[in-house]
C-alpha cells in the first residue's frame, strides 16, 4: 500500500474543528486495510510532522476515520489551512 493511497482525504465537520483547535488532532478518511502504523507513517511522511497518538474508528457508514493526535511542538491548525480545511 503506497503512502498516499492510505489517506483518502480530511474531514471538515465541526467535531473536527473543535479536535483542531482544543486537542491538535485533526481526522482522516483513510483506506479500510490500513492499520494504526500505517496511518503514523502516512500521516508523518506526506505532512512532515510528528505523530504523538492515532484512534482508529469505522463509521456507520462504513468508512474508517483515523483520529491523528500531533506532538505539541506541532500545530493542527497550521495543517489544516495547509490541507485547505480551515
């Protein structure tokens, strides 16, 4: 599985504003066969920041979401008006 297939795109809701903006986590759509260090490894790679802790949840819907915890000397915020979220 290559790096950027495993990260399908960002959710832009607004549990996930409050995530960016009070906890620095930002979430993910990713592909249903990726694991927790697949996400990290994704996640590190393609954005160039540090991963502090990952939560995988499947939706009703089916889709598998990753909840990407980034180490404080990183800004969620940042990255998401990078990914064009906020």
């Amino acid at each position: 599985m290559s790096q950027s297939s495993i990260i399908i795109r960002p959710v832009s809701t607004e549990k996930s504003f409050r995530l960016i903006e009070k906890e620095n986590k930002l979430i993910f759509i990713v592909d249903p066969k990726a694991d927790k260090n697949t996400v990290r490894e994704a996640v590190e790679k393609s954005f160039n920041v540090k991963v502090e802790k990952i939560n995988i949840i499947r939706s009703i819907t089916g889709e598998k979401k990753a909840v990407v915890k980034l180490a404080k000397e990183y800004s969620a915020m940042d990255l998401a008006s990078k990914l064009k979220i906020v």
